[in-house]
C-alpha cells in the first residue's frame, strides 16, 4: 500500500471515529460505577433493546456492596407506582445488573436472597417455588469478589436467566418466581431505593 492510500485510510477511520456517536452511559454516584444507557439481550431467537430506566446503590447498613442499573424494553413514563407496577408485570424484557464493590461471602450472598424470597412473596407463593429458589441459590456458589459482575433477566412469559460474574446459567422459567425475585429491588419491602431504579421513568 502506498504511503497516500495508507494516510487516506487513517483518514476515513478518524472521520468515522469522530462521527459515530460514543455509547452514552449513567455512573452511578454512591459507587462510581457506569451503565450503558442501552443494552440488548438476545434469546432463542428473539432480540430484546432495553433502556435504562435508573440506577441506585445496595447498602448493608452504612457499606456500599454493589451498583446498580435496572432496564426496561419500551419503559413507561409516569409516577412511581404506576412505572413500578409496570416493571412487576411479566410481558416486557427487563435485566437488573449489579457491579460489586466490595468481596462478600457465599453463605451471605445465598442468605441474602433466600431472605428476599421470603420477604417478598406469600406463604402460598413461597411454597410453591421453593424449588426454584434453592435452584436459584445453587447459581452461587463462589464468594464475590470486587468488580464482579452479577446479570438477571426477565423475559416474557416468566423466563430468568442469570449470569454470574460472565457464567451463564440454566433459564428458569415461572412468572410467580420472576415478580417475587424482582421485588427484592422493586416491591414495597426494596432493599435498595427503588425511587432511583426508575427515575428516569418519573413523569416531571
């Protein structure tokens, strides 16, 4: 290739550089950590763009454990409780992403969720997918360490699927264990701010 051909290529790349927009992301205050403000899953065939509808920091007491970023396929606007009672409803793509700032132990990340599923869901729910919590907590079984990541998704029909720190594991599929799983960030008893995981969405 000649010296003019080479520069007039790096030319084209810099114009494309300079003109193709850079990937907007919202960092999270408390822990500094950065979400996209769009994100895609892919399943089985099906394409799912999601927006970013908030994101807010989990505290255990005055530690920061790790940031968050929730997301919505075609998120509502409006108050509160009616973007909240939209995100608990199966029928959209939605995923929760959680970026660790801190190690934390297996026994306290199983303990963790096993309490939110307790929390969250009746007796009558809770005996009924009590096999799939336990299925659940069986995804974590190494501690956490900083800057790891944890990936839920909720797909139509009640389908989550969860990477753990870049690990994929087997989709378990039932609305009842979709909606309580969620309420752990979104229902009424959140254990983080759920204001701030659908901020974005607040009417003004």
């Amino acid at each position: 290739m000649s010296i003019f051909r080479f520069v007039s290529a790096l030319s084209v790349l810099g114009l494309l550089a300079q003109t193709l927009p850079a990937q907007e992301a919202v960092r999270e205050p408390s822990t500094g950590k950065s979400f996209p403000v769009q994100v895609t899953i892919t399943h089985e065939g099906k394409t799912y763009p999601l927006t970013l509808t908030g994101t807010t920091v989990r505290k255990k007491l005055i530690v920061k454990v790790y940031g968050m970023g929730h997301y919505m396929q075609d998120p509502p606007s409006g108050s509160e409780k009616d973007v909240v009672a939209a995100v608990l409803t199966d029928g959209k793509a939605k995923q929760l992403t959680m970026e660790f700032v801190r190690d934390v132990d297996v026994e306290k990340i199983q303990g963790a969720y096993r309490d939110g599923f307790t929390e969250n869901a009746s007796a009558e729910e809770l005996k009924a997918i009590t096999p799939l919590v336990d299925q659940f907590l069986g995804f974590f079984t190494t501690a956490v360490k900083e800057n790891d990541r944890y990936i839920l998704r909720w797909l139509p029909g009640g389908t989550i699927l969860a990477t753990v720190s870049g690990v994929d594991k087997p989709a378990i599929k039932n609305p009842t264990f979709a909606r309580v799983l969620w309420s752990i960030w979104l229902g009424e008893d959140s254990i983080v701010d759920r204001e701030e995981l659908v901020e974005r969405q607040l009417a003004q």
